[in-house]
C-alpha cells in the first residue's frame, strides 16, 4: 500500500461449504454353507479391519452400522434392508460439455439403475475476490427418456450425489450422461464434472435356503477403502451322539447310536460329518453307514480329555476351527482332519474307520516260530530324516486368529548332530497348547520311533488288520529265547519249544481265548519247563508265546500293512511303537527306554549312504551296544566288482571321495581281534553326479544381473552361490533352480561373483569354476539423470571458457604487456599489448602470428590456395595434418601406403558381408534342434507385406519362421546367424543389427570370449515386435545394439543375433538386416550410420586391417576414383610416411587440398612469403574462419545459430555469443 490517502480496501469473503456427500456401504456376504450356530458373542464378534465393532465393556468404535444375520436353516426369512442384490460399475469419468459419456445395460433381470455423478470442486470466485457458489447441469438419457438434473451449491472438495431411476426401457439400453453446462476455461471456476459409478439393481427378494449370510452396512467416511470382515462365529452344527454335551463335552451314561443336531468343535464329529452329509460331504457316495460310528466315538472321547495348556491351566487334547473354503479332494480333506488327532483313515472293507497313533493292547504276537524262514528284517529312519526342532504354524484365537508359528526343540539333539528344521501347519489349530503339543509329537515320533520291520507269515497275517498293534518277539535280534511256540500244557508247568533264561521277575505272555493278552508270572524254569503261578487259562497247544523279564522284552510295532503274497502267505510291514509318546507330549513325561535285546557283541542294524555337498559319499552305520573290542572290515563293490577296500577300521563310518557314476554296494563286517565274523550287512547305493555347468554368462541389466548356462535335461537342478568377492569361501547359496537361465536383483552398479554347479536328487557335482563368474548391473537412470539435470542447471556464461573453447579445439589468449619469446608462460597464444601483435608458441619459442619471424616456415592451419610441392619441406606433413579427402590417389607415389597405415577405425563396419550377398556367405546359421527345426531361414530380396523394402544392389534380408517342438519352457535360445571375428583386447566396440519378429524376442550376444557389456539398447529377455509394420525394416526402432570392451587375448569372438521363444507362443518369426561392428570409446551410447565399410569385388563384405598391403597394389592401381571420399583420413597416414619427395613438382595445386578440412595439424610446413591465408569460410555471421591477412593482423570465428565466439586484432577482444546476443567480452572494451 503507497504512502498518503486513499479509499478502503475489500476483504475478500469465502461462502459456507454447502454441504458433504456421505456414501453408506452395503454389503452381503456368505458366511457358510449350510445351518450355524451363530455369533459368538453378537456385535463383539464382528471386526472391521481386525477393530471390534462393539468393545467388551459395550462401547462402539464404529457409529452407523447396521447388521443382519441368518443362520442358514432351511426356511429363513428375508434379511431387512440386504433384500435387493445390488452390482456396482464403475465409471470414475469426468464429464465434457462436447464429450458426453455412454454406458451399455443388458441384464434383463434389473429392476431399477442407481447413477452416482457430482462434481470434483464446485466454487467462483468473483472479480473483487470473494467465492462463490455456482451450478452446473446434466441431462441424463436412458433408453429414451431423459432426466435433467442440477448440482447447485459450493464445495471445495468432490460431491458425489445418487440418482435413481425405475421403468427401464428393454435392455439392452444405453445410459448417457451429458453436461449441459459450459466447460470452465479459467482456475478462478472450478466446476469439473464426473461420473463415478452406476449400480444394476435386482429387487427380486432372496431367502438363500441352508446358507449362512450376514448383511453388514456402515459409513464409508470411517474407511478409506473397503474393510476386511471378520465373525467369530460358532460354526456349522452336525451331528452328535443323543447324549454328548457339546459345552460340557461330557457324555451321559451308554450312548445308543442316535444322533442331535448341534454345534461342536469336536475333530471326530467334524469328520463324521463331511464323510456322511450329502450336501458337501461324502455322504451322497458313502450314505448314513459309510462311517464306523462307534469308533469315531472312542476317538471323540479321546479328543475331549483334559490335558495341560502349557500356561497353567487345562484344554481340550484336539479341537477343530476350520474355515473350508475351496473344494479340495475328499481324501486330502479327511486326512487332514485325521492329522488333528493323530490317525490316519482306513477302509476296513465295509466302511471308513481311523487307527489312531495312541497307547494300545497288542492284539497279536510274533516270533520267530510262526514266520517264515527269512525271519525279521529291520529297517531305519536316516539321520538327516530325524528332525530335531519343528516349527508349526496355527491361527492363534488369541491374536485375531492370526497365522503365527510355535517353535519347539531338541536342544540337544541340535549341540550333538546341528539343527534340522521341520515346517508343518496344525490343520484346524487355533491353541498355542495344541500346536506345542502337535509340534513335540511329531518331535518324539522321529526321535523314539526309527524303525520297521518286515516279515512273512501264513493265515496268522489276517489276526490284524492295519493300525493295530502287534508284539515282535525276535530272538536273534534280543539275543536270547524270548519267543516261541508251546509244546505241552499240564496245569501250572508249560513246556516250551526251546530254553530260556530269566531274570527278576519274570512272565510268560500268550494269546487267550479272549484274543486279549494274558501275562503270568514265571515261578521257576527248568530248561524249556517253566512253572507259572497260575494256570494260563486258554493257553493251547502249539500256541504262541512271548517273555518278558527284567532284562529283555518283546518289541512293540503298529502295523501298517498287511499284503497278501500268494495264498496263504501274507507279509506285513510295521513301524516302531512306543506307548511311553503320549504321556511324554500330553503330560510332560521321562522317556525310560525299555530293554529289547541282550546281545554283548556289536550288530550291524543300518547303513546309510548319502552323498555329501563337496561330492564324497558318506557311509554312516547303526551299530547296537555291546561289550568288547571289534573292527570293521568295509569293501565297496561296483557293478559286481570289487572296487575299495579298507580293512581293521575302528570305526563302521567313513567317507569316500570321487566315487564314479554308478551302481554300488558296501558290506560291513564286524570282526574280534581274532578275526571271527560276528555280524555283517550289505547295503546298496547309486551315484548318479551331474557334470560340471558349462556355458555360464552374466549379463549386466538394469538393477540386475542375468546369469545363463548350457541346459542339461529336466532331472538336473542348478544351485547358484553369489559372493561381493571373488573367493568361493565367501560365497552363500543365492538358489537351487530347474532352468536355465536365472535373474538376480542387485540394484544399480553392484558387482557379484557367482559360481554353479548341477545337483540330482541328493547327488552333487561339482562347480563351473574355482574363480568367480563376474556379473555387474547397469546405472540408476534416475540417479544418473538427477546429476545430469544438476550440471546442465548451472549457468552456462560461467562455464563458458572452460567449456566452448576446448569443444572448438581452441584455448584462451593471454594479454601481456611485454614478452620473452623464448620463454613459455603456460599459454600457447599470447597478445603483447607493447606491440600490438598475437604470437603462438610453436614448443621452442612465441612466433608471430604462429610465423616464424625469419621468414622461414608457416604453420599449415594457415594455408589457403595452391601450394606445390617445392613449398614444402622434406618430412613437414605429418600423418596427423591431414583430413578426410585431402590426399587423393593421384597424389600418392607406388608404394608409399602400406597395410599398417590403412585401419578402417571408428565408425566402420567390420563384419564380413553385412549385406548377406551370395545367401548370405561368410554367416553361420546356430539352432537349437530340442526346440525346433534346422528349417525355413532363407536369404532373399522379397517385399511387401512382413518383409524389407529398400534393398541395395546384391543385399538380402534374413528370415526365419518355424513352428516350435514344443512349448513348455518359455526360456529357451531357438537359434540365431553368427559370425567369428577376431578382436583386440582392450578395445571397445559397438555390435548392432536392424531385426524384428512376432512371437519372440531378439537379442545380441558376444561369445566365445570374455567381454565387459557397457550398455544395451533393451532391457529383459530382447526385443520384440515390428512383425506387423515392416516399411523397410530399416526404421531406427528395429535397431538394436550393445557397446562392449573386449577382455581377451588371440580370441576368435562369436557374435550372434539370437531369436528367443516366448512364453509357450508358437510359430515364431524374425528378420535380420544390416549387421554392423564398429570400434568405439566407452562413452558410445548410439551405434554409427550403418556402413557397407570395405566393399568388394568378391562377396560384398568389409577388408580386415592389414590384410591389404602395399605389395597387393600394383603401381598406378589405386586412383582417385577408387577412393571414396573420407576414406582416407589424417590418422590413417603414419607420420612422416609423406615427403616432398613423393609429390611430384606441381602436382599438389590448390584445387587438389580441400583446405576447409584440414585440422589437428602440428607440422611445420616452413614459410610463406606474401599474400594472405584464409581457412574456412562464412555464411552470414555463421561458420567457422581462420584468416591471417596480408597486413598482419588476423580473425578466428566459430559461430552457429547456438552461439559461438570470435577473436579479432581488430577489436583486440575475444567475443562470446549465446545465440544471437553477446554475453562475455574480454579485451579492450570500448
């Protein structure tokens, strides 16, 4: 505000909003299906976002929610505002004056359409500040009819209204919307318009018969996007025994068979249900009696036992809380609901029954009197298969039923063989206790339970059936006579089959009539007499017995399978039991290991074989205990053949190194000193090791490092270790992969070593290579850009001496007042103010003008016109002075260029034949014959449709299309066109094709030798696509290319233009034009022009360095007209290979040196006496001109439409321009 008087100002005033659109959500969602008990505790079991809707002390979190439940019976009423079935479509659209926006409705089934339209912001603001309210208007078609309608009002943020509409035309019909209202072209009205969304609307009423559901509906200011739901709910009820309390989980008296309805979280009565309801279960298959009731009843009962929750308290043994939500196979299903109480289900010929992993009578003996004569034999679980810590996951109820995991050990099983982890989830568990106990059990399993056992027997094999548990009393493997047959019985004395030795209190067990068990204890024994305290009622003739002393006892097994061999003869294989497991899970107990053999001399009960990760073979043997000292004789057969033997080991384990692949066996001997054999077991083994991994790459991407390796076969897996340094020591497994190719994420400019090897099954081998595979990752764009944005902010007039000059090649003057010409004061131009002269440093002294002030020699930059031969001095045109076209062929004398001086160089094309002339002559077609056929590539010349266009004289394009072997792997090379060309070490290159194809992708490789990739044009797998558009298959999009420096010596480098499958596409195509390598610097980022470098009379292809010398080049051969112009450049020309003595006498005239071209020349041509030099010329303001005028002054301009500079000893300043307008001056000023 000025100083002094004046009228008042205006406040500027802001309107009240008019209001806010308020959006409810209404939701129905299926619960379950079938009948529910409900809630379990009302609007305290609902969860929005894992949040409660009502708290336990009654309180809210959430206002306006309203909710409707039904339990799924078969008759249910309606649900009480959830009675339409609602579809929302979105639109999320603005809405243009000219531009009106059309939707198409046609379902026949909808009853009304509900349109939701408003606007982003709704205000004005006036001329005197002040904001308004304005309006904005729709017209709304549907079918025929239309609706106007107006959003009036001020609203600074988006306002969403509803409009509903009945009487729908027939579908189908379109819905149109349509502003009515002029578009605002100015921020000070902001009144956009959109369309959000329209909802079908289908008023036919459900009643959804046997399915759960729950309508909830709740403001959507609360949320911003929609919330999960979560009901705790007591779930679906079924079918319970009549007299079983589902809270109490008591059972009343003895139960009849009959059933209730009612809700339950028993496991047993969870299956009972999905194996006999005919809706989702079993029961349509199995019927009312496809399940034995009465031992799910036993099982039930088990289920509800109290056992310690592990936090003071006391839980049910197994509970069931499962959420089925997927179909699944039935027997997937029931074993899982097995697995909660630890059974396995069995069908017993009439119905489906389960054998539960519980303490249990054995129902049966077995000895070595009634199997046949190859007895037992004993197998056991390997080492590396006994877990010793397991880690189960469950939803915790006590935490949002959230999935969490319960940890449970052997901690010393851990210090003594090192960790080995299980991962398992607890079907249905949501206890902690439960889970715990899951976890020990399964524990305990591996831990006490190692063994099976195997043995034939006659019609005794049907006194069993699978589950049950039976007794082994094998005198071999106890050492003494626990087991037989009985020969006599006369009242309290039983004669047996054979001796026995008893210790302590001992007892005779047999089978009674019962089929039960019966144990007596033994009085006294009297060889095979033995006398019992009492008579052993239904002990008969023949029958088996078992003992049992203080000392040795039967072994206890589960059967699990009972295979009948040929009539008669059945074998049955069981598994280690061992009843002391539950009370060690459910109650905490000691394990007391129970004696079940007598033998002092070592047995050999086990050998396992493995093969380890350095590629040995490790023998490690189960030796029972004894007494006495022993050795191991151990020899190792392959084939049949004896192949190693180590004999007196003191020990049965060893380790073998570089076994070959393989069938093998190993036999363990145990030996006294005295070399009597006391046992031995033969075991056998295969060594099927991979080779070594050939073919390993790396390539550089864009965060990422690919690795690729020759493929194997589909039973070879790779596993890939990575290290930041190149010492396998360091290394750690990054991934075990079945593939070929793997892409490792290591953000930008990373470098990792790798190193791989193949593996099958537990078979290794060995690694690619001691030394690691270098891969390195491409720049952060973004970050590089960032930095690039920060230098080109800065100010250019700052910079612009240091820049602009040096990118002209010219350097600043220096202004001296007095010099010493003999003297060198760090600038090569210096103007003397006492003189008014610029003087030029020619490395020895300052001369004048860059003349030497003798009269002697003249620089050549200053040359223009005619100069002859006679004008120049013996050995004073240096390689280096010369420009591309300066020398032509008629001014070079028969043998003076030779083959070292001729190098096509940057920019030029060294493949051989890049325009596949003569079908393609000097390329080799590579296929992957596994993918696809040696077929269908050609060379030719064809146009139009999917080909090239724009041939030159003799070109071809390649092409390839061929259906594919097959297609199950995505990532498969199918082949490419290569060539071998011969590179320096340490130079870099630029290696590009124009390609395209459909169904694939094309990418470029460099093999054969090691290269360091400075960029590629692509990024993934390659390019793909162009197929469809091909003009002339030249277009700068078909080109591809990478930049790489050679890395190794007296390589023959293969450079190949790969074709690529993708994914399971089939028929792939592609093209190929144009192939170029050229040398380049490491900061090439664009390939050159395409060139056809070196063409000739024979295959059109490109001449190698060196391979032309002058002994190839006859005299007068070469003339101008075979030169092209630019081919032979300063730098092709060796120093001082050019003398006066090979320009004849006025040969060299002014119309033969293209002075304008002539740069970088150092050579001191000697003097030109009179006349003036001019180099370069003007156009305008614009070009680039040196001149030394006849009067001695002179004038260096370099200037473009971009700017430039001008230095004159006229105005005795220098002269910077940034385009049209002078920004920097110095020198004399005025």
């Amino acid at each position: 505000m000025g100083k002094g008087g004046g009228s008042g100002g205006h406040t500027p005033v802001e309107a009240k909003e008019s209001g806010r659109s308020k959006q409810l959500v209404k939701i129905v969602e299926v619960i379950s299906e079938g009948e529910v008990y409900g809630l379990a505790d009302g609007m305290k079991s609902i969860y929005f976002d894992k949040t409660p809707v009502q708290n336990k002390d009654g309180s809210y979190n959430f206002k306006n929610v309203q909710v409707e439940g039904r339990v799924g019976g078969q008759v249910q009423d309606l649900m009480a505002g959830f009675n339409t079935s609602e579809k929302e479509v979105g639109v999320g659209t603005l809405v243009k004056k000219n531009l009106p926006l059309t939707r198409t409705v046609t379902d026949s089934k909808v009853s009304r359409l509900r349109l939701t339209i408003g606007v982003q912001s709704l205000f004005k603001q006036e001329d005197n500040g002040d904001t308004n309210g304005t309006s904005v208007n729709f017209i709304i078609t549907i079918g025929s009819r239309t609706y106007p309608v107006s959003i009036s009002g001020k609203y600074s943020s988006q306002y969403l209204q509803h409009h509903t509409f009945d009487n729908l035309p027939s579908v189908p019909f379109i819905v149109k919307v349509e502003r009515t209202t002029d578009d605002s072209t100015t921020q000070r009205l902001q009144n956009n318009t959109i369309w959000s969304s329209y909802t079908e609307i289908i008023d036919t009423e459900f009643t959804y018969p046997n399915t759960a559901l729950m309508g909830v509906k709740f403001d959507s200011e609360y949320f911003s996007n929609i919330p999960t739901r979560t009901y705790d709910l007591l779930g679906l009820k079924v079918k319970v025994p009549s007299n079983y309390d589902t809270r109490t989980r008591q059972y009343t008296g003895m139960w009849d068979g009959t059933f209730k309805i009612d809700w339950t979280d028993n496991p047993a009565w969870v299956l009972y249900d999905v194996v006999t309801n005919k809706r989702y279960g079993l029961g349509g298959r199995l019927g009312e009696f496809g399940a034995d009731k009465w031992a799910l009843y036993q099982v039930a009962q088990y289920c509800d036992q109290l056992v310690p929750d592990g936090f003071g308290g006391q839980e049910p043994r197994f509970t069931c809380n499962v959420w089925l939500t997927e179909q699944r196979s039935a027997y997937q299903v029931i074993n899982d609901i097995c697995s909660i109480f630890r059974a396995m289900p069995v069908w017993n010929g009439q119905q489906l029954t389960v054998v539960m992993d519980r303490p249990a009578d054995p129902v049966w003996t077995y000895t070595n009197a009634n199997v046949d004569e190859s007895g037992f034999s004993y197998t056991f679980s390997a080492r590396k298969s006994r877990h010793n810590a397991i880690q189960v996951e469950y939803a915790d109820k006590e935490n949002s039923y959230e999935k969490t995991i319960e940890y449970v050990s052997d901690d010393e099983s851990i210090r003594k063989n090192g960790l080995n982890v299980k991962k398992i989830t607890a079907f249905g568990c949501t206890s902690r206790g439960q889970a715990h106990r899951t976890a020990l059990w399964l524990l305990q399993t591996e831990k006490l339970e190692t063994k099976t056992v195997t043995f034939t027997v006659g019609a005794e094999g049907l006194m069993h059936i699978p589950g049950d548990i039976i007794k082994v009393a094998d005198t071999h493997y106890a050492g003494t006579n626990i087991g037989g047959r009985v020969l006599a019985v006369n009242g309290m004395t039983v004669t047996l089959d054979r001796e026995i030795t008893i210790s302590g209190n001992s007892y005779l067990s047999y089978i009674n009539a019962n089929a039960k068990h019966q144990n007596i204890k033994i009085i006294s024994v009297n060889g095979a007499e033995v006398t019992l305290d009492q008579p052993p009622v239904g002990l008969e003739l023949y029958g088996v017995w078992s003992l049992t002393t203080q000392q040795v006892t039967s072994q206890l097994f589960k059967a699990l399978s009972v295979k009948e061999e040929s009539k008669g003869k059945y074998t049955i294989m069981a598994l280690q039991h061992e009843p002391q497991k539950e009370a060690i899970v459910d109650n905490g107990a000691k394990f007391e290991p129970v004696g079940t053999t007598v033998l002092t001399t070592p047995q050999i009960s086990n050998i396992g074989v493995a093969v380890n990760a350095d590629g040995s073979v490790s023998v490690d043997s189960s030796v029972t205990g004894g007494n006495g000292i022993v050795k191991y004789d151990i020899r190792i057969y392959k084939g049949g053949v004896l192949y190693d033997v180590r004999l007196g080991q003191p020990s049965p384990n060893l380790n073998i190194n570089s076994l070959e692949n393989g069938d093998y066996s190993v036999l363990i001997q145990v030996k006294t000193d005295n070399g009597q054999l006391l046992s031995e077991k033969t075991q056998t083994f295969t060594i099927n090791k991979p080779p070594a991994p050939t073919g390993v790459r790396t390539t550089g991407g864009l965060g990422n490092i690919t690795l690729e390796w020759d493929w194997v076969d589909d039973a070879t897996a790779t596993e890939i270790f990575a290290s930041e340094t190149d010492d396998i020591k360091t290394a750690k497994r990054l991934t075990k992969v079945t593939a070929r190719m793997y892409t490792h994420e290591v953000g930008a400019k990373q470098v990792r070593y790798y190193w791989l090897r193949h593996t099958r099954g537990v078979n290794v081998g060995p690694f690619n290579q001691q030394s690691g595979i270098k891969g390195e990752s491409a720049v952060d764009i973004d970050a590089e850009l960032e930095v690039l944005n920060k230098k080109l902010s800065h100010n250019i007039v700052n910079e612009v001496i240091d820049t602009a000059l040096p990118a002209r090649n010219l350097e600043m003057t220096k202004t001296v007042t007095g010099l010493n010409v003999n003297k060198f004061i760090g600038y090569k131009q210096v103007y003397n103010t006492a003189d008014g002269k610029l003087y030029t440093w020619n490395g020895s002294k300052y001369i004048e003008n860059g003349v030497d002030v003798n009269g002697i020699r003249i620089n050549t930059t200053q040359l223009v016109g005619t100069l002859q031969a006679n004008q120049i001095g013996v050995n004073t045109i240096g390689a280096g002075a010369l420009q591309a076209g300066a020398v032509k062929a008629n001014h070079l004398a028969a043998g003076e260029i030779t083959g070292d001086k001729l190098a096509i160089g940057l920019g030029g094309n060294l493949l051989c034949n890049p325009i596949f002339a003569n079908n393609g002559n000097g390329w080799t077609m590579y296929v992957d014959t596994n993918n696809i056929d040696h077929a269908d590539w050609v060379f030719n010349r064809n146009t139009g449709y999917y080909n090239g266009n724009g041939y030159l004289d003799t070109e071809n394009q390649f092409r390839w299309q061929r259906n594919r072997k097959n297609t199950n792997n995505g990532d498969v090379r199918l082949g490419g066109l290569y060539q071998d060309i011969a590179l320096v070490k340490g130079k870099y290159y630029c290696f590009s094709a124009y390609v395209g194809g459909h169904r694939s992708f094309q990418d470029l490789n460099v093999e054969l030798g090691a290269i360091e990739v400075i960029y590629k044009s692509w990024t993934g797998r390659g390019r793909k696509g162009g197929f469809e558009s091909i003009v002339t298959g030249l277009e700068d999009e078909y080109r591809i290319f990478m930049i790489f420096k050679a890395k190794s010596d007296n390589v023959t480098y293969r450079l190949i233009i790969n074709q690529w499958a993708s994914g399971i596409e089939n028929n792939p195509f592609m093209y190929i034009r144009r192939p170029m390598l050229e040398e380049c610097t490491q900061y090439t980022r664009q390939p050159s022009v395409w060139q056809n470098a070196g063409v000739t009379s024979i295959h059109g292809g490109s001449i190698i360095t060196r391979t032309i010398t002058t002994e190839q080049l006859a005299a007068n051969s070469v003339t101008a007209n075979e030169i092209a112009t630019g081919a032979v450049t300063a730098k092709h020309v060796a120093a001082n290979s050019i003398g006066a003595n090979h320009v004849a006498t006025h040969s060299l005239t002014a119309d033969k040196l293209n002075v304008t071209s002539i740069s970088s020349i150092s050579a001191d041509l000697g003097a030109i006496n009179g006349g003036s030099l001019k180099i370069g010329s003007l156009n305008g303001n614009f070009g680039t001109l040196f001149e030394v005028q006849s009067n001695g002054g002179f004038r260096l301009i370099s200037r473009d439409a971009s700017g430039g500079i001008e230095l004159s000893s006229a105005t005795r300043a220098l002269h910077v321009w940034d385009g049209g307008t002078e920004v920097v001056k110095v020198g004399k000023l005025s």
